[in-house]
C-alpha cells in the first residue's frame, strides 16, 4: 500500500523542536529576506516563512524592493546585512526578475550568512566534505526520504531537474547516506530509461503532470518538488500523482509534501547561523 509522506507533519515536528531550543537556550536568531517585484508565487513564499518565523522565535525582516530595481541597489543592501551584527541569515527570494544576475547576488552575501547554501564557497566546502551545513532544500528532500524508514543503503535515485547548481548539495548528502544519485535533463531522450530504474525519483521541473505512470519503478520513492498553479484553486506538482499512486511505495503530495519541509529546513539552518554566530 502506498504510502503518503507528510511533509507538513514531519516540518511541524522540527519547527517545534526549534521552538524549544530557542526557548531554552535563549537565543535570539535574525533572518533578512529580500523580495524584488510582485511575483505572486514570490510573495506568498515570504509571507509562509515570515508566519513561520514568528511562530518559533526567529525576527523575521523584509526587504521589499521594486520590480525595476538596479542591481547596485540591491547589493548595497546586501553589504548592508552582511555588516549588520545582528543580522544571521540573509535569503533572496528566487526567482529575481530578468535584468538581475542571481549569481553575482548570491555570491555578494557573506558566506557566513547564507542562509540557502548557494554561495559558491559554502558549496565548494560542502562538496569537499568540509562542513556540516546543507541547503534547505536538500536537507529537507533528505529528510523526507529517511522519513520512509526504508533501508536506502546502496539505492539508486534519479534527479530530473534544468540544472545543476541547487542539485549538486543534494547529490553529495545523498552519496553520504550511500545512496547512488544522478542528475538526469527532462529533456534526455532517455529520460524513461532512467527514471524507470530509480529506487527514488525526484523530480523538479515546474510542469504539471509531467511524470507518467510508465515512467516511475514499481514500489519507488517519488519526491515531488515542482509546484504548479494551475488555476485560482489547485496547486500540483511535476508527478501526476494520482496516476502513479498504486504504482510506488511512497509520495509526496503537493501541496503539503517539499515545500512545508523547505520552510522548515530555512528556520533550523537559521538558527544554526545563529548559533554560529554567537558561540
């Protein structure tokens, strides 16, 4: 029987954890988030992670800037945070409109307060297994799979994703856990071949319903992280999730599976920064 992973009750279970451990230990972490333009997929983002940081502890500040802002004022406020003492993490909320580079943003945040991972350097380490700070979004994608309590030793996973960039980290905790990832194009002509040999699928394309049932191994693990609006009302992801439901072993359902988890895993590395910061 195939089993549904809850991604928002598992990211419930840690931002309590979190909860209690700022309370205790009386710590008082900082988050800066910058938003350029009126992306409503954008804004509504922030304000889940703003709500969430409330909700644990975490002094949640905006910085809202116009769509047409120049990229000189946007790394202004940058070098700003970056010697701001109490701020811990600063996050730029992706995607940035067109005329801004997203690589020369994010390389102009203090690596020490890289909330997401992205910074070349915190990858670099990352890869060299020199330190013990993942991104969000692989963090919580590990999480979720563990949270199967499946053995996963000597699995193989297939990542159809664009890109490399966001999914490098999430190869290298992957091969951590002994578990064997490529990174595979949904343009690949041989897309089916590879995604059918998969003991875990995951997938982040931004196109609804793009994974059939002939795609997907009997009894996988499918992580959803494609989020797609199809109308004023419904929300689905990359899988087409009720088609491949019977087929696998396990699922993340969207709404409710990655993005509650990526939330999440943006306020326990917040606190980290933290902690970092003032020991």
């Amino acid at each position: 029987m195939t089993k549904i992973i809850d991604g928002k009750a598992l990211a419930a279970k840690i931002q309590q954890e979190l909860t209690v451990e700022i309370k205790t230990k009386d710590l008082h972490p900082e988050l800066a988030v910058i938003l350029v333009g009126d992306d409503p997929a954008s804004k509504l983002y922030v304000r889940l992670k703003k709500k969430a940081c409330e909700q644990i502890g975490i002094e949640f500040h905006e910085y809202l800037m116009p769509d047409n802002i120049t990229l000189e004022q946007v790394l202004e406020t940058i070098d700003f945070l970056n010697k701001d003492e109490l701020t811990d993490a600063i996050l730029i909320q992706l995607p940035l409109p067109k005329h801004l580079d997203a690589d020369i943003i994010i390389k102009a945040i203090d690596p020490k307060k890289d909330v997401d991972g992205f910074h070349p350097e915190n990858i670099k380490k990352l890869l060299a297994g020199k330190t013990d700070f993942v991104p969000g979004l692989a963090l919580g994608i590990l999480k979720l799979i563990e949270s199967t309590e499946e053995n996963l030793n000597n699995k193989s996973a297939v990542i159809v994703a664009k890109g490399d960039v966001f999914f490098q980290p999430l190869t290298k905790v992957l091969a951590d856990k002994n578990i064997h990832a490529q990174l595979v194009d949904p343009k690949n002509p041989e897309l089916k071949k590879y995604s059918r040999q998969a003991d875990i699928l995951i997938v982040a394309i931004g196109q609804p319903f793009f994974i059939k049932e002939d795609m997907v191994k009997p009894d996988a693990i499918v992580i959803d992280v494609g989020t797609n609006k199809i109308d004023e009302h419904r929300v689905v992801g990359d899988v087409d999730y009720s088609a491949v439901f019977d087929k696998v072993s396990h699922i993340t359902p969207v709404p409710g599976g990655v993005g509650p988890m990526t939330v999440a895993m943006l306020l326990y590395n917040t606190v980290q920064l933290h902690k970092n910061r003032v020991k």
